[in-house]
C-alpha cells in the first residue's frame, strides 16, 4: 500500500464507528459509477501490486490448507 494511503487508512481507523461506516458508505458509492472495463482495469492493477509485494518479499504467502485450518479453528 503507498505510505500517502496507508496513512489515510490509519487515520480512518482512528475515526468513530458511525464515521467510519459513512466513509465506507461514501468511497463505495464512488465505485458504483465505474464500467465494466474499468472494473477490470482496477482489479488488474491490484492484482499486479499484490503479485509485487509477494515477488519483492513485502508479504508472505501462506498455504491454502493452513489458511482454511486457521478459518475452521477460529469459527469452532
């Protein structure tokens, strides 16, 4: 995540629930404008800076068999 965005993120953390949820509410809504092809567009561009940060070390991959291990133990 850039460090401008990780630090907006961390703000809106910091904010009310209440708040919280209408920001939500708000930055979905300015997604709800966007085609099909420009849907596309920004999964493809997440998808790349995912396989970035896993290719540049910046996060870990685990196991799928671990990750559904830890998901049934955590709703036991």
């Amino acid at each position: 995540m850039p460090r401008k965005l990780e630090e907006l993120a961390e703000e809106a953390l910091e904010l009310k629930p209440d708040d919280r949820a209408e920001l939500a509410e708000k930055l979905l809504r300015s997604l709800e404008g966007t085609s099909d092809a420009e849907n596309e567009l920004l999964w493809l561009a997440e998808a790349e800076r995912r396989l970035f940060e896993i290719q540049s070390g910046q996060v870990e991959t685990l196991p799928g068999e671990d990750v559904l291990r830890r998901a049934a133990a955590e709703i036991s």
